[in-house]
C-alpha cells in the first residue's frame, strides 16, 4: 500500500517520507506520558537564489498535540530542514523552550545531500550556528516537563560561622 500525507502544497509519498516523533514525558516520572503538549513544526527551504531561508509552518491546530499516549508524529519530507518547538506545555507544567533542528534522510535523498543543504542554508545570515540533527527516514525525540510548582516554597538560609558554630534560634533573631 501506498502512504500519503497532503499539507498545504506538497505531497509527501513513501521515496520521500520521512516522520518526526516527539514522545512528551514527566522529567520526574519517565513513565507517565504527557497529554495536550503543542508543538509548531516549521519546514526551512533555501531562496532560488540560495541568499534567503523561506519558512512554511507545516503543523495546524488539527495536528500540533500530543496524543494520550503523549505522542505527536508529525510526516516530513527527507532531505528537507525542519525545526520543532514546544508551544503550549501540558496543563500544570513548565514550557520547555527551545528550537530544535533537523533534517532526514533516506536511501534516495542520502546524509551527503542533506549536509549540503545545511551548510547552504548556514550562510544565510541568523542560521550560521544553528545545530542540526540527522536521522534517517525517522527522528523520534523523547522532551520531558517539569511540573510546575504549586502553593508556596519557602527558603530557609542557616548561617554558620567560619568555626562551624550555628546560631541558635535567638541568636538569629538579633541579626536584622
């Protein structure tokens, strides 16, 4: 059987399918999966004369979530720059903000093809230090939370002297 996924003006078929999968966990409990973490997935491609980077963002809001086994795959085509970032984190936990960049790779569109594309799109100008990431065919990504924290935290400072001597209860209600 065939694949095909439509977007907005590419096809993508099997020679050049590639897929993101992002798998959203807890940073404190890798086994609990991380529902309704929204993700922007952004295609970079090169100027016919390779001087400007144009940008497609090739998720939509019926394709940007992770699932209830806190998953998102997302199709995307080989030998093609992408980049994705955490939008919107789950309810009750941190954003984890950062651009990740990649681009795969298969048996048409080789690694070699997909390094050159790279170091054509670094000499456009805010692109010259990005790091990208190569797979081939599929980049599956693990991006843990940190819940937020709820109520309030409280700090507690001891002072100690050079001596190790702590201060007693009464002694620190004379130091203002």
């Amino acid at each position: 059987g065939s694949f095909v996924v439509s977007s907005h003006s590419s096809t993508i078929t099997g020679d050049n399918l590639g897929k993101l999968v992002i798998n959203k966990l807890d940073s404190a409990s890798l086994s609990t999966t991380l529902q309704g973490a929204e993700f922007e997935v952004i295609k970079y491609t090169l100027s016919d004369d390779e001087s400007a980077v144009e940008t497609e963002t090739v998720t939509t809001a019926e394709n940007n979530t992770t699932d209830e086994s806190g998953v998102l795959k997302v199709a995307v085509e080989a030998g093609c720059l992408y980049s994705w970032e955490e939008k919107a984190a789950p309810d009750g936990y941190v954003l984890e903000e950062a651009k990740n960049y990649f681009i795969v790779y298969n048996d048409i569109v080789t690694k070699a093809d997909a390094e050159a594309l790279v170091a054509k799109i670094k000499n456009v100008s805010g692109y010259e230090n990005i790091n990208v990431t190569y797979s081939e065919e599929t980049i599956n990504k693990t991006v843990t939370n940190t819940k937020k924290l709820t109520g309030s935290a409280q700090l507690t400072i001891q002072k100690t002297f050079e001596n190790g001597q702590v201060l007693s209860d009464a002694e620190k209600a004379k130091i203002t």
